[in-house]
C-alpha cells in the first residue's frame, strides 16, 4: 500500500511537472500532503512536514545567501574579464562557448558538490549566454552533465553511501570504475559540442564585444545586444557600483543615495581598482574556505555575503536597493528547495520510501542475478527521480549486492554499477535534492523544461560509462 502510493505520488508529481499542470512548487508541497492524508498520517502530518522542513533549512540559509553573495559580484563586474575572455576565444561562437561550459563544469566540479558547483558555474556564464542570445536550457543542461559526471569522485556523495552502506573502501568501488568515468568525460564534451553547434545553427556566429560593453546582468539590463561604455553604466546606475568615475579622470566623489539628507553620513567609495581586487581575493577566499570545509557551507556564505555588502555598498541605501533588486531570485530558488523538504520529509517520515525500495527489489527475477550489475548501471539514473541518495545507497543497494553475491557476483560489482548514473548523472535532474532547484532557479527556467531537455542526454551519459565499464572489465556483462 505504502510503496503503491508513494510510487504514484512520484509519477503524479514528475506528469504534473513535465507538462505544466502545476508548478513546481504547489506540487512539491501539495501531493505529498494528501498522499499522507490518503495513507493515514493525517496525525504526524505537521511533524513530518517540520522534520523536512529542518533537514533543508541549512541548504535554504545557504543558497538565499549565496545567490545575494554571487549577484552582488555579478553587479559589482567581478566576472567580466572572464566573460569577454571567454567572449573572446569563442569569437561570438555559441559552439565555442557551450564547449567551454562543460570544460568549467568539469573543473569547478572536483570538489564533489553539486550546490557550490551550480553557484559557481551559473552566476559566471549566465551573463555570456544572455549576451549571445543563447538558450538558458543549454546552460542548465550541459551544466547538469558535467556535474552528475563528476559526481562520481570518491568524496562525492554518492561514492560515498555506495561505500558506507557495502563496507568497501575507495579502491574496490572507485578505482575500478575511472576508466569508464573517463568516457563519460569524453561524452560530455561530445554532448556539449552537438548541443552547441545546434545553437550555433540556431544563432550564427555574432559579433564580438567591445572591451568597453558591459555585459553585466541585472534586472534592469540594456538591451543586450547594445553596447554600453562601462563609465556610462556607471553614472548610470549608482545601485549597481559604489562609484563612477569623472570624464575627466578626477577621483570620485562620495555619491549620494536616495534618502541623503543633511546630516547623513557619507562613506567615500572605494576607487574601482581595489574594490574589484578586494571582490576577487574575497570570492577567492571564500571558495578556498568552501572546498575545505573550513565552516559549514551556510555560515560561509553568510559571513561572505555580509563582508561583501558592506564595503561595496557601505550606506543602508544602498545595501537596501541590492536587497530589492535580487530579492525575487533569492524567494524563487529557496521556496523550491523548502518545498522539496516537504516531499522527503514525508516520503522519509512516513516510511514510503523504504517500502519502495523493497517492493523495487521484489520484483528483480532470480534469472536476471548475474546480469544484476548491468541492469544497475542502466536504471540508476532513472531512478534517480524516485528514490533520495540515502533510500536508495542505503536501502536498495544493500538488498541487491546481497542478492548478487547470492548468484556469484561480487558485492563491489553492484556499488561499481550504482555509482555510474544513481545520483550522479541523474542527480541534477532529480526533483528530491535540493540542488537541482539551485541549476533550473539561477539558470532561469523550470524543472519540467530542464528535464525534457537534457533527460536523453543524461540517460546517454550513463549508458555510455556503462559500456565502458564493460569494455575495462569493471563488472561483466
């Protein structure tokens, strides 16, 4: 009964989704309350409700301060020289560009979190695709298959369950599998090369930029195929820079904010120069401090956002104006990621999910026992969209390389295969981790969207590491 509707409180939610009948948000809190409703539970519902609630208040704290954090440095020009490099090396080439994604994905991935990968990532190239005319899809889809590839390395989370709950160490489930990792790798720039040369047919190759144009975003962006002088913008938009320079090369003036009165405390400005070198030792810092695990992720980014705010818009005007500016951003991605604490506090809570991964385990033939690894590979990243990280690691996988070490087949075999799309490739498509509402949120376009585009290619990702895999001998057919 339980596995019964938890299954179809999935698929209600993924068709609801996939063809906009709802969105995302009233979905996520909606269906799972009256699937609890429909199971009993209408007694624990506020309990269970609170306990999801809890587990992603971290990640919500986090990202509503990470997308202030990387906006303010979108607004203050940290990521232009980057921009019109890569604007540069492209040569106004959309194919260039979305090749170049991918490489940064893959880079900026090492680390094995797919939250700070996205923040990174999406606040940096975002401006570029919205300068070119690019589809944000594209963005968000080649994004999504550098990150689920590199989210197989060992610090990874997946890896990490894989090992945790088989006992196994690093060796027996890793190693064996970098190979095969290495053609996902190579399969991701492929995806991204045909990705990119259909937007390149879609586009042509566009002009290049002048080193003057500001291709900053903002809620109040020129027209983004205008050219706009960097001073102009500057003068312009006091919200956006804490100074402008003179025509004449004078130091600035301390600029006056709406509600300045006489009396009010005025700060001078930081001259330019400085204030993007302080942006760039400050993200820098804060990225070192990331990967470390110097604090936890959340109070990082607060203390960030704080510092940041403070010496580029040192006047309660100023900060005020930046908090309105972005405010929407920041409520789109964090009710989705509250949202989606409701649906894994009560599929968790009400105990549907580990009914399903039993009644998932029931149905495997005892024919199918030493083929079980392939047939792992091949549904991992599907079911991806039904089972969480720790129901599946801990309560799927358990019962299937136990069923396989029945038929002969090593229990490492089994974790080898899981690894290759269960939360890995399919993780940044997966409506039950908070991430993936941080990819579609700052990209700009909706789950249902981000799923019909890149699912294939995904799914692609995964057979193709699969078969690698086999040719390296990582498991037999």
């Amino acid at each position: 009964m339980l596995a019964a509707l938890g299954f179809a409180t999935i698929a209600v939610l993924l068709l609801v989704t996939m063809t906009k009948r709802a969105s995302v948000l009233v979905a996520l809190i909606l269906l799972p309350v009256l699937a609890a409703l429909i199971g009993g539970f209408a007694s624990d519902l506020g309990e269970l409700t609170l306990g999801g609630l809890s587990k992603v208040a971290p990640t919500g704290i986090m990202i509503a301060f990470a997308v202030l954090y990387f906006s303010l440095m979108v607004d203050a020009g940290l990521f232009d020289p980057l921009i019109r490099a890569l604007l540069r090396a492209a040569q106004g080439d959309p194919l260039r560009i979305t090749v170049a994604t991918a490489v940064l994905t893959l880079c900026v991935a090492l680390d094995g979190d797919g939250a700070s990968t996205f923040l990174i990532t999406v606040s940096a190239l975002l401006p570029v695709y919205k300068r070119l005319g690019m589809n944000p899809l594209v963005l968000s889809g080649v994004v999504c298959l550098g990150a689920g590839v590199m989210n197989m390395v060992p610090w990874g989370g997946p890896t990490v369950r894989a090992m945790a709950a088989l006992k196994l160490d690093s060796s027996d489930v890793f190693n064996p599998v970098l190979p095969a990792m290495g053609f996902g790798v190579a399969w991701v720039l492929v995806a991204s090369y045909l990705l990119g040369r259909r937007e390149r047919n879609r586009l042509g190759t566009l002009p290049l930029p002048g080193p003057a144009t500001d291709v900053r975003q903002g809620e109040d962006e020129r027209d983004a195929r205008e050219p706009v002088a960097s001073t102009a913008a500057a003068a312009a938009e006091p919200s956006r820079q804490a100074t402008a320079t003179t025509a004449d090369g004078q130091e600035p003036q301390a600029i006056r904010s709406p509600g300045d009165g006489p009396g009010a405390v005025r700060v001078p400005p930081l001259p330019r120069t400085w204030l993007n070198i302080f942006n760039l030792l400050l993200t820098i810092t804060l990225v070192v401090c990331l990967i470390q695990e110097v604090l936890p992720l959340p109070v990082l980014f607060v203390l960030g956002f704080a510092i940041a705010v403070l010496v580029n818009h040192p006047t309660w005007e100023q900060q005020q104006a930046l908090l309105d500016q972005h405010a929407k951003s920041v409520v789109l991605v964090t009710t989705m990621i509250f949202a989606a604490g409701v649906l894994t506090g009560i599929l968790s809570g009400t105990k549907m999910i580990d009914e399903m991964a039993e009644a998932f385990v029931s149905v495997v033939p005892d024919s199918f026992g030493s083929h079980l690894p392939v047939a792992v590979a091949v549904t991992g990243m599907p079911l991806s969209l039904v089972f969480t990280p720790d129901a599946y690691y801990f309560g799927v996988l358990p019962v299937l390389a136990e069923t396989a070490n029945g038929f002969g087949t090593d229990p490492a075999e089994v974790a080898r295969a899981a690894i290759l799309g269960q939360m890995t490739t399919g993780f940044p498509l997966s409506p039950l981790t908070a991430s993936t509402f941080i990819l579609v949120g700052m990209s700009g376009v909706s789950l249902g969207e981000h799923q019909r585009f890149i699912f294939r290619w995904a799914f692609a990702t995964t057979l193709v590491m699969t078969a690698g895999a086999l040719v390296t001998g990582a498991f037999p057919l």
